[in-house]
C-alpha cells in the first residue's frame, strides 16, 4: 500500500502513515511517500513507538520512500 504524503508538513505524513497502519494487516508493507525532510525523523520513532520497522529510506528528487512494515501479530 502506498501512502502519498507529498506536498504535505509535518506531523502530516506521520499521521497518514499512522492511520493507514491502523487499517493493514499485521506484518504488512506500507510505501510513505513525502516531500518533508523531517519524515525521515518522525516515522522511524513512530515505529519504534509502535512496535513495527523501517525497511528502508530512499530519496530520490526530493521525495523521500520510506518503506516500513506493521508489527507481527503476537503468538501464544
């Protein structure tokens, strides 16, 4: 799933990004895409808070991709 954040200043990617994890399936890979630098920041420590990762950070023309991926369900 892509979330295009572009255009957009922060918290705003963050937030997006937030509530589209909300929504996917444990384990899932989302693509952020912003046009603020400091999304580079903000979404790695809401990951963190949420106990999910990023996967990778790529800019390319001033638009940041940020692939992360929501926690795993826990099992028992």
């Amino acid at each position: 799933m892509i979330v295009d954040a572009r255009g957009h200043r922060c918290p705003t990617p963050s937030l997006k990004l937030q509530k589209a994890l909300r929504d996917a399936a444990p384990g899932a890979r989302l693509t952020l895409l912003a046009t603020d630098p400091m999304a580079r920041i903000d979404v790695p420590h809401l990951m963190a808070g949420i106990g999910g990762r990023v996967i990778s950070i790529v800019e390319t023309d001033g638009v940041l991709a940020i692939d992360v991926e929501t926690p795993v369900a826990p099992t028992d």
